[in-house]
C-alpha cells in the first residue's frame, strides 16, 4: 500500500492581499497557516510532503517550513515555472501570470507516484478535513477505467469573509454523495449576513450558506497525473485571453465528470475554514487560533511536540 502524498500548492501571488501571506505570522510563535495544516495532516497520517512554490519564494519557504519537518516527514520542493510547457510551446509574449492550479500540479509530475491530496497555502482547513482525506485515499484506486477520487467540500457560509468578496467553488452532490457539477462563483460575498453572488456586477442571487462548496481540498490517484498533459495543450491551443487565461484543476476534474471519466465521493466537513484573502481578514485569523489554542485543539508552542500521535 503506497501512503498518499500531501501537495500544498504555495506559488500563488496573493495580489489582493498586498504581499505573500503564505508566510505571514499568525500564530503566537511565529508560525504561519500551513504550520497549522502540516500539523494537522501529520496527525492525520500524512508522512510525505510536496511545496509547489515559485523560485523567489523558494528559499523562505524551506527557512520557515523546511528545518520544522525535517525529522518528521519526507519533504520535496517543486517549483511551478512559466516555461513549463508542454514540447513545442514557449511562453505567450507578455505572460507573467502563474498558469493555474492544474499547471502547479502537472510541475509535480515527476516526485509523486501515488495517491496524493492537494490543499492551498493559505487556506485553514481544520483538522478533522485532513483525517477524512487521508483515510479516503489510503483505499483509493480506479477500478473500470473509471478514476477514485474525492473532495472534502465545506457550508458556503463557513468560508465567508466580511472585508470583500471572494470566489468559490458552488458544488452540485448527486444522491449516491457524488460530485456532479462545480459552478465557479468568481464574486460571492456576504450581504446583510447571507451570502450572493453576481456574474455581471449589477444582478444578484441569493444562495443558502449550507450550500457544499470547494476550497481546492481534493484526493486523487496518480491517473490525474497522465491526464494533465494532453489538456494542458488543448487549453494552450484555445485560450482567449494567452495573458490571463488559467488552468484550472476545478476545470479539469469538471471536464472528467462529463466524460464520464472519474467518480469524485464528496467528503462532507463541519470545520470553520477561514484564510486571508484579504489583510483585514488576519486579526480574525489569529483570533480563531488562539482560540483553538485555548480549547486544546493546538499546543501553544506547536512544534515543541512531535504531531504524530494521533488523537
């Protein structure tokens, strides 16, 4: 039984936060979201990990995270490059945008063979999404041509945050707990304490705060890893826009659905998820860990202690 891989995906620029937030302190210590989340999988069973960064952060990442894991699990750097393409492409003239969260994951193409899980940098995703994951993806295998992966999905309302809006994955969830359809929700905010949405900016729809959304928590096998290739091209060969446009990993699970092609089991959580989209959103943030801090949920000093035992 090969033990699945955890790959954070940490390149993103985090342009309206003002700065790279994946390293911005919020715990009492110094440590930032995804000590948390390493923790929290490393509890839940994890015992290898894959940082997909970009080259300038490279170094900060393994300073802040690296000598932490050290002696508690494999860890591996990845770097998500422009000109990582697939043969006979190069880069479009004025791209300097990363390629998406489908591209970060076909970097990772040569250090994963296996099952792994795939979770954002800057997202708290709560402990009991990294037991769920972990324990769906020990099992995990495609049986019938058909690909075995799975979603840990959250309440719209848990994700929410007061200081602007933010875009969501509204996910439908078939009778047998399969995922049928993600709508992209690019500008969902909370109004007056429930959330909406807008597709143009003028018309808005209200939407139940218990809707199953996505956060980008997804279980897959190593078979995404040869489908990856092939639609990266189709998606290099039909953009729109070759200096905004990205490849999306929603879209290419999306695009398996339909064919028919993978059956995606949704995980349903109860944990609050909460990050920083914006720089108003870290007192909160930090407020909520020093309540976890409080209740047990977290040693004060997170690292003093080894996180393997599982409780």
């Amino acid at each position: 039984m090969i033990k699945p891989t955890l790959v954070v995906m940490a390149a993103g620029i985090g342009s309206r936060y003002g700065g790279l937030k994946q390293i911005d302190p919020i715990g009492p210590n110094g440590e930032i979201i995804i000590d948390y989340s390493i923790y929290d999988a490393l509890r839940a069973g994890f015992t290898s990990v894959v940082f997909i960064v970009r080259d300038e952060i490279r170094k900060q990442f393994s300073a802040h995270i690296g000598e932490k894991l050290r002696d508690r699990c494999d860890v591996s750097y990845v770097v998500q490059r422009l000109d990582d393409l697939p043969s006979g492409y190069s880069i479009p003239e004025g791209r300097n945008k990363p390629w998406g969260t489908a591209h970060a994951i076909f970097s990772c193409r040569e250090v994963i063979d296996g099952p792994f899980a795939v979770i954002n940098a800057d997202d708290f995703y709560g402990r009991g999404a990294y037991s769920l994951l972990h324990d769906y993806l020990l099992h995990a295998s495609d049986k019938d041509d058909l690909y075995n992966y799975c979603m840990v999905s959250y309440h719209l309302g848990n994700t929410l945050t007061e200081h602007g809006h933010v875009a969501r994955g509204v996910c439908i969830v078939g009778d047998d707990e399969c995922l049928v359809e993600i709508h992209e929700r690019k500008r969902i905010e909370l109004f007056k304490g429930t959330p909406r949405f807008t597709e143009d900016g003028e018309n808005w729809v209200s939407v139940s705060s218990n809707s199953p959304v996505s956060m980008n928590m997804w279980g897959v096998t190593k078979s995404l890893l040869s489908e990856l290739e092939p639609r990266f091209r189709r998606f290099l060969d039909t953009m729109s826009d070759p200096n905004k446009d990205e490849y999306l990993l929603p879209e290419v699970i999306g695009e398996l659905i339909t064919e028919r092609r993978a059956r995606i089991k949704v995980l349903p959580t109860q944990e609050q998820w909460f990050g920083v989209t914006y720089r108003e959103d870290r007192p909160r943030v930090q407020e909520q860990v020093r309540a976890l801090i409080e209740k047990g949920t977290y040693p004060r000093d997170l690292w003093k202690e080894s996180p393997l035992d599982r409780s």
